[in-house]
C-alpha cells in the first residue's frame, strides 16, 4: 500500500524525532532554529530574532537585517511576503506568473525552471522551501518574518546567495486564546484568517490556524470572459509545542496550502512590444520600441514594407488572449524541533519534509487571433512542477556566559523534483505537433558548518569567524518529444534522452569584528562569501551545450551600527556592502543554441538606512533608505533577435557595464502614524505609507520596453482600537494614485518582450479580534 506524501513525511519526522538525543535546560536554552522565541519581544521591548540561530537582540546581531512582527505585518496589509519590500532597505519584490522574484543588494531570481535553485533563500519555521513558487504562500499568525541582506553561506548554506527570508509562525502558549481577521474590498476581495490556541496540559499546548483568501482578477482580457491575476486560495497548519521537562522541548508543525485559480500566465501576462529597426522592418537589439506582438502576424505590412506583428493592447491591466489559464497550487509539509539542554550547550534535531505542486497554463501566442504559420501559431502551453524535499540538521549550541560563543551543526537535503514543460497548437487544421520537455532531478547535499565568537576585550570587542563545507550531487534525466497529434498532448515517443549525476562542492566562510562601546551601541564590520548551487542542462542531445554549469559565487564585505538614539525615542541600523559576482548563472543564446552557464560577473555596492522613531508621544515614524550601484562588469550574451534581424545583428552582444535588473539606484519608505487617545472609547490611529523607488530594468538586455521608470506609491489606513487593542476596525487603501509598476519582464518567443504589473489601486475594510 503507498502512503500519501504527507503521511510518509510524517513518519519520517517521527523516526527522526525519537531517534535523536534527548536534549536540555536549567538555563533558557538557545531557541531551535528557524521557531519563535516565547515572545518577539524581550522584558525590555527589544526585538528578538534567531538570525545566527538563536535567540538574540535584533540590535545585537551583526547582518544588515530587518523584523517584522506579526501585529506590524497586519498594519502593513502583508497577506504574503510582496508588502515586506515596504519596510525593508534594499529590498525590490518582483514576480512573474506564480514565480517568486525577489531582489536584494544586486541578486535577483531570473531563473525559475527545474534545473535552477532560488538565488534568496525562504524559510517556513526553519525548513528551506526549494521552488521560488513557494515563497507566494500566505502569511497568517505569524510571529515575525526576518529578511537578511547579503549572503548567508556559513548559517544556511546553499542558495542564500543574496540573503534570506524567515518566516516564523506563532507558538502554542500556555494560554486559551482565539483571534480573528476579516476583510472586504474592491475587486470582490475577501479574506478571513484566525486562530485557536489551546493549552492541553502545563506541558502541551496545541494552535490552529487558518486563512481564505480570494479576489478578482486585476486583469482582463478584450476577449470576454479572459480574466487573469485573480486568486482563490487557502491554507491550515496545526502546532504543537510539548516541553515534558524543563530540559526538553518538542515543537511540530504540520500544514497544507491550496491555490485555484486563474493566475497570472506562467511568463509574463502581456506583450510590451519588440525592437525593430525602422529602415528594415526586421527586428534588432539596437532598434526601437513597437507595440507589437512580433509572434502574430498583423495580416498586412506595417513596418518598412514587412508584416512585424499584431499591435498589442494598452494598458498595464489589460492583454489580448484567447484563452482562459489555471493555476494549481497544492502544498503539504510537516516539521519539526527536538531541543534538549546538556547544561554547556543546546542539541537540537530540525527536521522537514514538503510535498509541494505547482501546475499552471498560459495562452502560447498571447493573442486572440487564430493562425498557424512557420511551425507555430494558436495555442496553450502549461508547466506542471512537483517536488518532494526532506532536510535533516543537527545543532549544537553553546549556552555557557563566558567569552566564548559557538554553533557547529551538519545539514542534508534530498529534494526530488520532477517538471513537465508543453506546448500544443490549437488553431483548426493546424499541422504543428506539439512539444514537451521532462525534467527529473534527485538533489542530496550535505554540509557540516560552524561558527563563533570571542570576546577579546570583555563586554567590547568580539571577533567573529564561521565555515562551511558544502557538497551535493544532482542526478537529472531529460527527455524531450515533438510528435503529439496536432491540438493534443498525446506524445508517443522522446527524439532524445539525456542523464548524468555531476557534483558540486563548495567552501564558504564569515569573519569579522563586533565592536559594542556602550548598551545602546554595536559597530560591526564582517567578510564573508556564499554560493548558489551548481546546475544542469537538457542538451537535447546537443554536444554544443554542457550538461552542468558550475555554482555562483560572491565575495561580501559590509560594515554597519546599530544604535539606540534621542534618549531611547529611536533607533538607526546603517551599513555599507561591496559585493563581487562571479560565475553568474546566466542564459546562454547562439544562433543555433540556448542554454544555462556560467559566465557571468558584476559588483554591486552601496548603503542602507533603517529608522524607527517614537519622537513625540503617539507619533511613529518608521523609514528606510537604500542607495545602489549594481552593475554586470563581464556578461557576453547571445543576442536574442540575431535570427530575426537578417543578418544584420551581432551574433553576440557584451552587457558589461548594464544594470542589474530590479536593483534601482535609489529607494526609500516612509510608514507615520498617529496615535489619538480618545480616553475609554479607544484609540483612533490614521496612518500612511510612501514608497520611492528609483528606475531599473527588468531584463538583463536594459531595453526600454523592460524599463520602470522612477515612480512613486501611496497607502493609507485609518484604524480605531478598543481600550484593550483587541479589537480593530480600519479602513485601507493601497496604491492609491494607481500605478502601474513593474514586476518582471523577459524576451520570450520571437523576441517579443513580456512583461507583469504589480496590483492595481485596492481599498476596503478589515476588522479584528483577539482574547
């Protein structure tokens, strides 16, 4: 009989769990990694966080990082991690269908498929979630979420090659307690999301919690009834927190996650247009922008005397498909925390397994228009994702008070990912097989890291120093088919095969100094290098292309303070990066070929501001500032519109010197409210929120058709609070001069550039209870 993937994971935590060592506290243990301390906050309102893994004083922690707390994240309308971006220095939230693109200090997500790791690392209660998919999972009774700037290559390991997001969730406590959240607005939208905590016993305590959430589509199609960038999802977890002794804590975690709806399409939603040189008519790098879709003929000449396109619609929120897309997204995942304490040190056993899917359609063509035509014409194309991941650590932490600090732990990994790619053309009498493309890859990595202080003046100077050692091995079999009937997916038989199990080894280290003068003040200055994980290619039996490419590395340099300011009205979080790229994880494009590869190198640098104000009674100020330099220094392309420039572009094109995409120059927040005290009727809180964010590209080519130009958005709120802070009810509206921002954007078929928007203006009212 074959158990359910959650069951399996289920008992492979349980083995896990009972097989490892018990573990232990008379003193308060290190917090297990990646799992909420009691509070997130300390007897003295300090920010706790578990950013090195364990428990400390946000302000203690040498990385450029910010916390986020479960009430902020409400205030901050954050269902998922999208909003984060509004409160966190060098920061860019991007996404492309139901593809995560987060960008932070020059590292941005660009490759998505199979056979390409996150370059951000994302973490559920310490378990590292494998597909930028997961990283869209909605945010409900959160206890903090922690977003680490700069690689983490010692602590975490593979594919935090420009930082990581933690998402922690609420504990059980030893209190009953229920809470609520509901809200309406515009666009149909509606969301409910609560919990119920339940003490057991003195030493068992249990939490559930969940959220539906839905809305309209944001974006319509001028054929009827195409509506996409909807949603319609929900999503449980249950906790369990069990401390049988003052030594031993046990925390579970077990959830599930489901998406239906239409999505976003699965490379962009919209056609911005293509370049073409206007003497010719026939497309090139260095022409000019038109808005036309070059893969759909126009039925007439309109360009130099030659047929380039089917004008494209306008409008950020509006697209011309004639088909109706899906996506499906259906998540399962159980972990868990043994922690014991052995007096000199904490032994913890975090273990996980995910079961996560991500099937989602597009329309092939992005037009209404029926054709076929040179191999190719009206259609749909779908990618269907499934993975299977288990992570098992061990740590080991010191708990003694004397100069010395220290974690040593080990790591591993088997994620089992097998993708479907395929495409059909639909159009009547088409005579244009279809495609498909499999991807199976079986990664396992191991790692055994360690990292310490010691202070060398006591209570003033530490000095810092960590390693890790990485190694895996990614086991891949390809096969791709061209012979479904026309209209169909009925593939017989692949025209090619393709296998191999390359490995991948990698050392990365930390060092630095942590200079604390007085109580209120850190200075830190560190060094330190990450890499993200090797890959592999389907060759399609192409001896031209390689079957792996080699892991990216970067070299990061960073020096910050962290004070206490205005008598302990306020506190700063300023530092300074250099970062240096190389082997970058690139596509590779010839005349004949395309494929992953490692030849790329860029630098970025620059400095982050973070204040938190209280200046006067009732009024909070919250800002962030970020100034960027990140550019390519080494990046041969292929040029992408060779094919369709007759002859008369480049084969390839150098974009050194390019900006990096989604990393603008500039970007600053600003978050004020206002407390008005309205004596035993509550509290009446106005509140609003700006962002400026300087131009960047979303494309590595810096065309204008990928451009965002600077731009700037506004929310606002108007909250009232009972006397208690229990109950709420606030009136909200986000992007409210409605603008159009771009998400991502990428030269699909034909050289035609695809692009996403970030969400229209949304406004509506939310409502809350707690006791």
């Amino acid at each position: 009989m074959h158990k359910h993937p959650l069951l399996r994971g289920v008992s492979a935590l349980t083995l896990a769990m009972f097989a490892a060592p018990a573990m232990a506290a008379d003193q308060p243990a290190a917090v297990p990694a990646g799992t909420a301390p009691a509070a997130n906050e300390g007897s003295t309102g300090e920010i706790i966080v578990t950013a090195q893994r364990r428990s400390e004083k946000l302000r203690d922690v040498p990385i450029s990082m910010t916390a986020l707390s479960g009430d902020a994240l409400n205030k901050l309308h954050a269902n998922d991690i999208s909003r984060v971006e509004f409160a966190t220095p060098g920061f860019t939230w991007g996404s492309q269908g139901s593809d995560s693109f987060p960008a932070i200090r020059g590292v941005r997500t660009s490759l998505v498929s199979a056979q390409n790791d996150p370059v951000i690392g994302f973490y559920i209660d310490g378990i590292y979630q494998s597909r930028t998919q997961q990283q869209s999972i909605p945010l409900f009774d959160i206890a903090r979420v922690e977003v680490l700037r700069g690689p983490q290559g010692t602590l975490y390991g593979r594919n935090t090659f420009g930082g990581n997001v933690s998402i922690v969730t609420a504990e059980p406590t030893k209190d009953f307690g229920v809470g609520a959240n509901l809200e309406k607005g515009n666009y149909n939208q509606s969301r409910v999301d609560g919990y119920i905590n339940v003490p057991v016993t003195d030493t068992l305590q249990l939490r559930f919690s969940g959220v539906f959430q839905r809305h309209d589509g944001y974006v319509r199609s001028t054929t009827p009834g195409v509506v996409l960038d909807d949603l319609n999802e929900n999503a449980e977890r249950v906790a369990l927190k069990w401390t049988p002794t003052s030594r031993l804590e046990v925390n579970i975690h077990a959830g599930t996650w489901r998406r239906d709806d239409a999505g976003a399409g699965s490379y962009g939603y919209k056609v911005a247009g293509t370049l073409i040189n206007p003497a010719t008519g026939y497309q090139s790098i260095n022409g000019q922008p038109y808005a036309v879709n070059p893969s759909v003929p126009n039925g007439a000449p309109n360009v130099a005397g030659r047929d380039v396109g089917k004008p494209v619609t306008g409008g950020a929120w509006t697209n011309d498909w004639d088909y109706q897309p899906f996506e499906h997204i259906a998540e399962d995942y159980v972990s868990g925390t043994v922690a014991y304490n052995l007096d000199f040190a904490t032994l913890k056993s975090i273990t996980g397994y995910t079961h996560f899917r991500a099937h989602r359609s597009a329309d092939n063509d992005q037009s209404s228009t029926i054709f076929e035509g040179l191999g190719y014409g009206s259609g749909v194309q779908e990618a269907n994702t499934r993975s299977d991941s288990f992570t098992q650590e061990l740590q080991l932490a010191s708990n003694a008070k004397g100069p010395l600090q220290w974690i040593v732990g080990a790591y591993y990994l088997h994620d089992a990912i097998f993708e479907t790619y395929q495409q059909k053309i639909t159009a009547p009498g088409a005579t244009t097989t279809g495609f498909r493309a499999d991807a199976a890859l079986h990664t396992d990595a191991y790692a055994i890291y360690g990292q310490g202080t010691y202070q060398l003046i006591p209570d003033l100077l530490k000095v810092i120093a960590g390693a890790r050692y990485s190694h895996e091995k990614k086991a891949f079999n390809f096969a791709d088919w061209a012979d479904a009937a026309p209209g169909t997916y009925n593939f017989m038989s692949p025209y090619s095969v393709t296998s191999g199990a390359p490995s991948f080894s990698s050392g990365t280290w930390r060092a630095g100094l942590q200079f604390t003068p007085d109580r209120n003040t850190m200075i830190y200055a560190t060094a330190s290098t990450g890499f993200e994980s090797g890959g592999v290619n389907d060759t399609g039996g192409n001896p031209a292309i390689p079957s792996s490419y080699a892991p990216q590395k970067v070299w990061a340099y960073e020096a910050g303070v962290k004070s206490k300011i205005l008598g302990g009205k306020g506190e700063i979080e300023a530092s300074g990066f250099y970062n240096k790229f190389s082997n970058l994880q690139i596509n590779v494009y010839t005349p004949l070929v395309s494929y992953f590869g490692s030849a790329g190198q860029a630098r970025s640098y620059g400095g982050e501001l973070a204040l938190r104000l209280d200046p006067v009674p009732n009024l909070h100020i919250n800002a962030t500032l970020s100034a960027m330099n990140a550019r390519y220094t080494r990046y041969i392309s292929g040029n992408n519109f060779y094919g369709a420039s007759g002859g008369a572009d480049p084969v390839s094109v150098n974009l050194a010197g390019k900006k990096i995409p989604q990393s603008p120059d500039f970007k600053s927040t600003l978050l004020v409210s206002y407390d008005v005290d309205l004596g035993k009727a509550g509290t009446l809180t106005p509140s609003g929120t700006w962002l400026h964010s300087g131009s960047y590209y979303t494309t590595d080519y810096n065309t204008v058709l990928d451009y965002q130009k600077a731009y700037d958005k506004f929310d606002a709120a108007l909250r009232w609070s009972a006397k208690n802070n229990g109950t709420y009810i606030e009136a909200f509206g986000d992007n409210l001069t409605n603008k159009a921002t771009l998400l991502s954007g990428v030269v699909g078929r034909l050289e035609r550039v695809q692009v996403s928007y970030a969400a229209p203006r949304t406004y509506g009212v939310r409502v809350g209870t707690k006791f």
